[in-house]
C-alpha cells in the first residue's frame, strides 16, 4: 500500500492464539464502551455453542486475513492453524513482493469432505450436527466459493479489500478494537501506526485442549485421517501434523513482531472479570483519549 499510516489512538488491535479467550475479552471490551470494527459484508459467521456471545471477528477480515496467510506462503494449505514460519519475516513484509498470480478459493477441488463425514458425525465434529458448516462448502452452500463472493480469491482483489479496510479504520472517530487471531501473520499489510495492542494469553495446556476441541483430536499429532494427509476436521484448511510447543513459540514470535514498538495491554485469561483487571483495562483505555 502507498497510501500514508494510519495515526489513530481510538484503535485497539487484540492479538492471541487461537481458543486462548479472546472473544471473551472482546466481550468486556464492548461492556467498556469499545465497538468491534466491522465493514458489514452479507457473510458472517453466528455465535454458536463454542463462543455463545459471538466471537467479535468480521467475517470479511477473517477471510481476507486467511488469503494473505496462503499468499505470503504461496501455499494453499498455509493457514493460522499452520502459519508461515517467523524465520521467512522479512521476506513476507512487503506485499507488493508478493505472487501477483496468486489464486484460492473453496471448491470441488479444494474442499476435501470424508465420504462418510455425514454418516459419521460425531467422529469427526463431536456432535451429531455439522456444526463447521463443513458441507456448505459444496456447490450451492454458504462457504462455496466464499473468497470469490467478498472479492479476495486474487492478489489484486485482496490489495483493493486491504485499501477499503485502511480507509474504514482511518476514518474511525471513536474507540474500536479489531480482533482476529490470523492478524498475528497480517497485520502489518494493513498500514497501522499508533494503535494500541492487547496481548490475551491462556496457560497453552488450556490452549491445547481448547484448540483440540473446536478443530478436532488429532491436532498437534501426525494422526492422519484416512486416505488423507491432514490431522484437522476444517478439511478446507487441511492441515499437516506440527508440533505444539514449536507453533506456540512461532505464533508468539510473530505477535511479538506485530506489537513491537505499540503500547501493549498484556491479558491473563484467568484475571477476565476480576475488579484488578477491570481497573487495569480502564486505566489503559484511557490513555488513548
């Protein structure tokens, strides 16, 4: 992007790994008077079981955040759940360098679903419902072809979202906060100077168990589905067995990255909603007005 920084105290970025209680702490943030930034798309995802009040991401972001990951990687299967490595940093800077030629999308060619993903649930999900939207990825259903629909399935797609986002958030007149575990390897395209971050942390054992859950048992292990080579039930991301204590330590790496230089609030889950904290978040809250 070419266009000047943007210089807006009224923005806060939160930052976190995956499942370590940010929607939780993007909760408070609105009972403190701070709105979530949206650019109002007609894709969106619904609270549901896992985060019954919402989970305070623009689906529009999300997606757009999940592009710029394959395209720094120029690899389809990169994702927030297996992430560039911190060590290629300053060649993923710039996106100007970037592949030009850069093309995704979710399609009959991209969406790998278990033939008996249907017919077995609970194996896959924990539930007797689809509860990923994992078969709205097919022709016809809501998540087919979801990057083509907001417009970022291309590089220059993504470059024009990226510009519409710089000029929603510059236009920004009162507190906001922009949350996105994905941000943690995109930020930095986004053209943001003077914002303020807040770090949420969980004790990573929580961490694991939680991400276990929510994107399937074999996470972190090289248990491989049947007939595939992926360990996660998001078929669309399909992702590879890793190590956990490695991706933590990427993952933080990168945060540390994007926050480097921000006055940064610093978030124990454990403290969420203890009267310390509330009069620490207020206190940091303030200081931007």
């Amino acid at each position: 992007m070419q266009e000047e920084l943007i210089q807006n105290q009224n923005i806060f970025v939160i930052l976190s790994l995956p499942r370590s209680g940010s929607s939780a702490f993007s909760k408070i943030m609105t009972e403190f008077g701070v709105e979530q930034f949206s650019i109002n798309t007609d894709l969106k995802s619904n609270p549901w079981e896992f985060n019954s009040s919402g989970y305070f991401e623009d689906t529009t972001i999300s997606l757009l955040c999940d592009q710029l990951i394959r395209l720094s990687e120029n690899q389809r299967r990169a994702s927030f759940l297996y992430p560039p490595s911190f060590s290629k940093v300053d060649r993923l800077k710039n996106f100007e360098n970037l592949n030009h030629s850069f093309f995704y999308d979710l399609d009959e060619g991209s969406v790998q679903i278990p033939t008996d993903f249907e017919t077995d649930l609970v194996s896959y999900t924990g539930s007797e419902w689809d509860q990923w939207g994992i078969t709205r990825m097919r022709e016809g259903g809501k998540w087919y072809k979801c990057y083509s629909k907001i417009k970022v399935d291309t590089y220059r797609g993504m470059d024009e979202r990226i510009r519409a986002v710089h000029h929603a958030l510059s236009s920004t007149t009162h507190p906001i906060f922009i949350k996105d575990p994905r941000l943690a390897f995109t930020l930095h395209f986004f053209g943001l100077t003077n914002f303020k971050g807040i770090w949420v942390k969980r004790d990573p054992q929580q961490t694991l168990r939680s991400m276990r859950r929510h994107y399937g048992p074999r996470l972190f292990t090289e248990r491989i589905y049947p007939g595939f080579d992926w360990v996660s039930n998001h078929f669309n991301y399909q992702v590879p067995g890793q190590e956990f204590l490695m991706y933590v330590e990427n993952y933080e790496k990168w945060i540390e990255f994007q926050l480097r230089g921000r006055s940064v609030l610093e978030v124990q889950l454990e403290r969420l909603g203890t009267s310390s904290f509330d009069h620490e978040l207020r206190s940091f809250l303030n200081e931007a007005s």
